[in-house]
C-alpha cells in the first residue's frame, strides 16, 4: 500500500469507531461476528507487515476482548499501544479511550 500512515490513520479511526459504538452487552453472534471481523482484518489488511505483525500480536495472547464496549474498547487501544510502541511513538493512556473515541475531551 502507497502510504502506510494515511491507511493506518484510517485504520485506527475505523477500529476504535467501531468499538466506540459497539454494544455495553452484545449478544453471543454480535460478539462472534466481531471476532471474524477483526480476524478478517488482520488477513486484509493492505500493509502485510502491519498486518503479520497484528495477528502474530493478537496470537502471542491478545485475542479480541469483545464481552462489552470497555473491553473491545480497550483491546484496542492495547492493540494500537503495541504498534504505538513498536514505532517508537508515545503510549497512550487507554483510560482515557472512550473520551478521546466517544465522548469527547472535557475541556
Ligand atoms: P496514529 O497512530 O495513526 O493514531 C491516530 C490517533 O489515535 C492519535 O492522534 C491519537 O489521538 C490516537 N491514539 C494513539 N494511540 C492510541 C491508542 N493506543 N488508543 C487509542 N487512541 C490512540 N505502521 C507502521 O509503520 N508499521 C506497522 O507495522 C504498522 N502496523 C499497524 C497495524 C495496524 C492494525 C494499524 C491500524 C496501523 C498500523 N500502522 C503501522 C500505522 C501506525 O500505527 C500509524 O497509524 C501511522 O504511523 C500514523 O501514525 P500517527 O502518529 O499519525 O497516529
């Protein structure tokens, strides 16, 4: 993929959206069909090493917490801290996720 920052901006924005709205109790096939959805994610994903890297992650005892929207939410943002990391970028504070993907800064 051409530019691997504008995608990953992008990606990012999708996968913490979609956990943002995602159910407080999901039922047993909403939360089967995010797990497929994350699966399928990390397969087409269009920057392969981005995406080797994500699912060996995800492998290395980081599956997908989809019980409610606290956990996936957070799954993410610990899944987008390994990358943040990797890259040598700064951590981010994922107690402070659902303000900066759902309800807004306070200030
Ligand atoms: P981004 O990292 O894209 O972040 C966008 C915004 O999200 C930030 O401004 C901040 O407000 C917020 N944010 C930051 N961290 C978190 C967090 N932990 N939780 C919630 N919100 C947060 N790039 C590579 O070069 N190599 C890779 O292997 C690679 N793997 C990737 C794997 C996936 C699954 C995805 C989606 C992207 C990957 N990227 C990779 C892209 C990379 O993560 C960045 O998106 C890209 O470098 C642009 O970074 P950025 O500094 O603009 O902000």
């Amino acid at each position: 993929y051409a530019d691997v920052e504008q995608l990953g901006r992008s990606g990012w924005t999708l996968l913490h959206a979609i956990t943002a709205n995602y159910p407080e109790r999901p039922s047993p096939t909403h939360q089967t069909e995010t797990k497929q959805f994350i699966s399928l994610f990390g397969k087409l994903y269009p920057c392969w090493v981005c995406a080797d890297d994500f699912k060996a992650w995800m492998k290395d005892g980081n599956e997908p917490r989809v019980s409610n929207r606290e956990e996936f939410g957070r799954w993410a943002c610990e899944a987008h801290n390994a990358v943040n990391v990797k890259l040598g970028k700064e951590s981010f504070d994922c107690n402070k996720w659902q303000e900066r993907w759902r309800t807004g800064w306070k200030d």
